[in-house]
C-alpha cells in the first residue's frame, strides 16, 4: 500500500497496524516510527521525559510528510493561476465603441 503522490514509502503493513491498535487518522508513511513509540510510551507510564528519540523520529517523519503536501499544493496553486492569467483575453487597441 502506498500513498499516491509521495516520496515516502509505507513500510508499517495493516496487519502490524491493527495488532499494534495504530487508529486509522494515523496510519500513514510514519507508522512504523508511531509503534514502537506507543509500545515505550505504555512501557514508561508516558512520563513526558522518556522515549525522546522514538518520538522526535516520528515527529520528524509527520513534519517532512507536510512539507512535502504544501510543496505540492503550493505547485499546484501557481500552475492555476498561470493557467487563468494564459485564459485572460487581451485587452483590445481600439475599444468597440470606436468601430460602431
């Protein structure tokens, strides 16, 4: 499975998802990294301080997989707008009240 248009690749199947309980809003490219995070997490009580690596990886794998989507969305924004400037008619020389 994979998501279309990214770079990323899943590497997390749904069948680890559904046994690791990964809810379904969370079930993207950075699954992989959310597992064991919620395994360390229930393993440490979540005390706040503890399992720091596993969720600044994950952290990270969300942040890139944003950028990523306004990067696409920020090209797709300026094709639209050079399309509609491409579709404006140009401005006559002489005005049609001119010719009648």
């Amino acid at each position: 499975m994979e998501v279309e248009g990214s770079s990323k690749k899943m590497i997390a199947t749904q069948e680890e998802m559904v046994e690791a309980r990964v809810p379904l809003p969370y079930r993207d490219q950075c699954a992989h990294l959310l597992i064991p995070l919620n395994k360390c997490r229930a393993a440490e009580f979540y005390l706040p301080w503890k399992c720091e690596t596993e969720r600044h990886s994950y952290e990270k794998c969300e942040y890139e997989i944003v950028m990523e989507r306004m990067l696409k969305m920020q090209k797709i924004r300026e094709e639209q707008k050079r399309l509609k400037q491409a579709q404006k008619q140009p401005i006559p020389l002489v005005p049609n009240t001119a010719n009648a």
